[in-house]
C-alpha cells in the first residue's frame, strides 16, 4: 500500500508517512481484536477510575481551606465552649462536611466533650489516621489489578500470535526455494503481527501508570497535611484542665472534681452494667429453677401414678387370689360338712377280733375308737 501511495502523482512523502502510521495504529488495534479490545477496554475503565478519584482529590483539597477552628469561638477550646465548635462543624456546606479533614476533627471534638482527655483525643486522631491511609491504599487495589492484567494480556497475544506464525510453516518442497522464502515471509510477518499485542500492552501500561502514581502522592501528601493540622493547631488549642497550674488553686480543683465526676460517671456505667448481668444472671437462674421444679414434679406425679397403678393391680390380682382361696376353702367346708353329715345318719360296725391273750392294750385301743365312731357319741 505504500509503495501505491508512491507511484500516484502528487502524493506527498508526508502523506505517506501519515498513511504508513495509521496503517501500523490499525494493525497494532485489529490484528489481535480480542487482546486488544480487552486491554483498551481495561486502560479506559482505569483512566474513569483515576479521573473520579481526581474529582474527590479536589474536593478534599476545598476542604482543607475551611476554617473549621473559628477564633471568634475561643482561643482554646474546653469544656465549655467544645459544643460550639462541634455545631460550627455541623452547620457546614454538606459537600464539605463529609470530608476527610473536617470528618476527623468532628470526632476528634465529640470524643473531647465525652471524655475530656488530651492525650485520649491524640491517640484516636492518630488511629484514625491511619484508617484514612488504609482506605486510600486500598481504593488502587482495581488500578494496580488492570496495571498488572494489561501487559500480561499483551503476552498472551504474543504467545498465540506466534504459535499461529510458526504453526504456518511449511517446508513440503525442500528443492522450491521460491515456496520456502514466501514460508519464512509469513513466518516473519506473522511474528511482527505478533508482537504488536505486547506493544500496545506496554504502552497503554506506562500511560496508566505515571497518571496512577502521581494521584497516589498527592494523596499522601493530602493525608500529611491534615495530620499536620491535627497535631499543630487542633491538639495545641485543647484544653482538658489536667495542666491547670501557676498557684491557680481553683483551675486546679476544678481539674480534679472534672476527673473525679468522669471516674464517678465510668463507675457507674459499670456498675450498672454489672447489676444488670446480675439481673440477667438471676433471672435466668429463677428460669432454671422453675424448670427443674416442673421436671421434678412431673417426674413426681408420673412416678407416683404408675406406682399407684401398679399397686392397685398387685391388690386386684390379690383379692382374686384370696378370693379363689375362700371360695375353695368354702368349698371344702361344704364337703366337709356333707361328710360329716353322712357319717352322722351311719353306723360304723367294727369287728372285734379275738386276739391273743396279753394284748390288753390292743383291745383297749380298738374299743376307743369303736366308742370315737358311734354315732350316738357324734350326735353328742
């Protein structure tokens, strides 16, 4: 195309060359679309990314011109006149309020009302300090991702550009050398097409990157100022009382019953947190107790319910029992009685046997039981 632009009358050597660099933008973009569709797409996504954090950048930087420490408030700031200040800050433009320098001193103003300790508002302004500078570090985290994604996308189409290049050759006919010279022309010019996805992908990364670094400075530099204004002109300007002195004997009573009536107030805030687990504590005890009461007494009542069945059924088997004794009992008397009555209405005849002489005894003994079974003597 180039050498076309030459042979046309009246084309200019700086119409080519305008020509020539287009040519080599279109293929450095449409040679890999994929590749390079991505990676644009991720430099613009991070260029929107710094431009909003540039606005936000400006905007703390509006901040740091307010005069949020009015001397028509106070010289110093105490006890009493602590509350002014706070309203002062709240009555802000609301664009301004939520700032970084004006959202600090708020809570550092709120925790000294609260607590009226110096050093305790030092100690917070620094924590909070650093919880500023975290959050900022971690807002790069999606830049550095594209920073770090743009080159490496570059590569990977490198790498497929050259195994396309190198799997396109071919060297069927050795003796053709006309065949073997167009191979390497297309082995070559494929690996030129190829590298074209790493060059975007490194250009477009060094335009990222000194962009992304400049706004990280100026806002380390943002966060140093409002650390030097915290420490320079808020703690200096707070006044808890605990450096009360010069023989001033009422500053320095005033200092004490401030920190006895702080001390006084932590007591009984835990006290009362204290009482009120006790309570809980109690409560939950009185719980357990009527619940082991109403276990026991259930268990009480069952356990008394199936003894007294188990009585009640040992008693009916007895009765039964009893009662078959009495009626066979009863029985028996009835037979007993028909016996007797039929022995009653008989005679019983016994035998006497002669016996032998001496056995007077004998005799006596079986005439005793004759007399025992006469029915006369029964009937008696």
């Amino acid at each position: 195309m180039v050498w076309h632009c030459l042979s046309l009358p009246g084309t200019s050597a700086k119409a080519v060359a305008e020509y020539s660099s287009m040519e080599t933008i279109a293929n450095v973009f449409f040679k890999h679309f994929l590749i390079s569709f991505i990676n644009t797409m991720f430099f613009f996504w991070a260029a929107a990314i710094l431009y909003l954090k540039l606005g936000k950048l400006k905007h703390q930087r509006e901040a740091l011109f307010l005069d949020v420490l009015p001397a028509e408030l106070g010289r110093e700031i105490n006890g009493q006149n602590v509350g002014n200040f706070i309203d002062h800050l709240y009555n802000m433009p609301v664009r301004l309020r939520d700032s970084l320098m004006v959202n600090r001193i708020r809570k550092a103003l709120e925790l000294f009302e609260v607590r009226q300790n110096t050093p305790d508002v030092g100690s917070m302004m620094s924590s909070q300090s650093s919880i500023d500078g975290a959050r900022i570090g971690g807002s790069y985290i999606m830049l550095k991702a594209f920073l770090w994604a743009i080159p490496l996308m570059g590569f990977i189409g490198t790498v497929i550009g050259l195994s396309h290049a190198i799997g396109g050759m071919s060297f069927a006919n050795m003796d053709d050398v006309s065949a073997i010279v167009g191979s390497i022309s297309a082995v070559t010019s494929g690996l030129g097409t190829a590298f074209d996805a790493t060059l975007l992908g490194l250009v477009l990364a060094v335009f990222l990157n000194f962009p992304m670094n400049a706004l990280a400075k100026n806002e380390d530099e943002m966060l140093n100022e409002i650390d030097a204004f915290c420490n320079e002109v808020l703690l200096p300007r707070l006044n808890d009382g605990a450096g009360a002195g010069g023989g001033d004997v009422a500053a320095i009573a005033d200092s004490v019953m401030r920190g006895l009536a702080g001390a006084q107030k932590e007591f009984l805030v835990d006290l009362n947190e204290l009482s009120k687990r006790m309570n809980e504590y109690a409560s939950n005890l009185d719980k357990r107790s009527d619940a082991f009461q109403q276990v026991v007494t259930k268990e009480f009542i069952n356990n008394t319910t199936q003894m007294r069945t188990e009585m009640q059924e040992s008693l009916k088997d007895s009765l039964k029992v009893v009662t078959q004794y009495m009626g066979a009992l009863e029985t028996g008397v009835r037979g007993l009685n028909t016996v007797l009555k039929e022995l009653g209405e008989k005679q019983i005849l016994v035998q006497q046997v002669k016996k032998k002489a001496g056995s007077a005894a004998t005799d006596f003994l079986l005439r005793a039981c004759a007399d025992s079974f006469n029915p006369t003597t029964l009937s008696r």
